[in-house]
C-alpha cells in the first residue's frame, strides 16, 4: 500500500475542508497516515494559534483531533474494503460528536504528533481515540465519532 | 454595566486568543455578551471555513464554542463578584474540556448565533452549554468545562 496521506486520497470534491482538504489554499493541510494499527499526523502550529502567549490555541488542537478522526474513519473503513483510498466509490466521514480533554497548556513553537486509536468500528460509525502530544508530553486527548458522510453533503463542485 | 463584549475587556497580556484576543491580528475577534442571564455571540465564517462546499468546518464550531465558553465562564466570574470584568484583578478560564455535538449541517454564508448558559458555577470551575444556529435551525450543541487559568499560564509579554 502507497504511503499517500489519507487526505491526499480524497476526491477532488471532497478536499475543501479547511483543516485537511488539499484544495483549500488557507487551510492547515493536515496529513494524516497509518502507523501500524494506529494512525498518525504531524502538525506545527502557527505563531498566531495562540491561547495566552507561549501556548497553543485550544481550538486549532479541537480541529486537528477533528480531521484525524474523520480522516482516519474513513481510512479504516477502505481497509475493512479491502481497497485503496483513491479508489471509486469515494468513503467519507463526518463528526457526530467531538470531545476533547485538555490535560496540559500545549507548548508553541513544536511539533504536535496525534496518534489515533480505534475503539469502535461499524459500517456507519466508527469511533477514533486520539492523543495528542508535544516533546513526548501528552497535552491533549480527544474521541471522534465519526459518521458515515450522508449523501445530501456530497454536493458536486 | 457597558455593553462591552467580554473578550475587550481582558487586559492586554491576555488578548492573544486566536479565538477571540482583540490583540490577535490573524484571529476571529470572536465578541460574546450578556443576553440576560444567557450569554450570546454572532459570527459569520469566512469563506473558506468549509467543510464540504456549502457547509461550515466542524472544527471552526468547536473554535467558537470553546472561546465563547470560555468567555462566557469569566464573564460569569466577574458577575458573581459583582465588579465589571475591565477591572483588576482580571479573572480568565481556560478550557478543561470541550465536548460537541453536531446536530446538522451548518450552512456557509450566513451568521451564526452561539446561546450560552451555565449549568455549574463554582468558584474554580464553571461550565457552560452552548447552542449554535444558523437562521434558527440549530446545527450544534457543545459544552465547555471551564477551569479558572492556572497562575503558570499568565506570562506578561
């Protein structure tokens, strides 16, 4: 199997998400890949994501857990497929419910790594564990359900 | 007692919010207010915010709940001290955790209205249920535990 981020793998109609998509050209790119039975991204943080100077905007961590977990449901469910992500027909995900512990301020100036866990996998729901860190230090932990994309989102671009 | 949103009343060395900080040049500039004993705040995503064309980015909703939370928590603080939130000593909380529910799709090119009330005030914790809707449909509900900010996180820049 390539070692293409997940988000790489979208449709090109599926890619304007502002914290993944590879057509937003203000987004946060976020790019996420297997690593192992888990997954995994890396992503430092602007100068401006601030919370209080030195440390990281709460919010921007909310969004990244966030485009972890869709990204990496739908991953999963092209590898219960038995196919590859850049196949037709395209598998997306979005969050029912995001939930986020904050368990230390998030240092600037370094690079976050989220490692995603999967503790529940269904056909439509797929629910992903994501911890997120900063020098090794764990800062933050999050859990997406994620939702099997509705047909009524897909609007052709 | 001025109208004055709560996140202008914050002292300078606490204005760097990418949320809501009036000194965060990049930022949202998120403004939340008092609507009686609710709390309320109006933003209208920028075009890019998406998520999938046609619909607001989830993690942009987690954004402005949690900086409203926040803000709303300290606003609350002040209210409960009975002195207005421009004086000193300056009382900020910090998010412990963010949970969101998203209910419906949120459609782009429109304001959205975040409603705010407490369901827990303690002195050192304060959490807060927000109700985000657009045109009046409401297309998510989050909560906020709201932690007062540790002495640690206050570096004056």
């Amino acid at each position: 199997m390539k070692n293409e981020a997940f988000q790489e793998c979208y449709p090109d109609d599926l890619s304007h998400c502002y914290g993944c998509g590879k057509n937003n050209h203000e987004g946060h790119h976020l790019k996420s890949y297997w690593h192992g039975q888990q997954t995994i991204a890396h992503f430092t943080p602007e100068s401006y994501h601030t919370a209080i100077p030195g440390f990281v905007y709460g919010g921007l961590i909310a969004s990244l857990i966030d485009c972890h977990g869709t990204g990496s449901a739908a991953a999963m469910a092209f590898r219960n497929e038995d196919r590859a992500m850049d196949t037709l027909p395209a598998i997306r995900f979005v969050t029912g419910a995001l939930n986020v512990n904050y368990l230390a301020p998030t240092p600037q100036g370094v690079e976050l790594e989220l490692m995603g866990s999967f503790s529940e996998i269904k056909a439509r729901k797929i629910i992903v564990d994501i911890v997120v860190s900063a020098n090794g230090v764990v800062c933050a932990k999050g859990t997406v359900i994620a939702v099997k994309m509705p047909q009524s989102m897909a609007i052709k671009t």
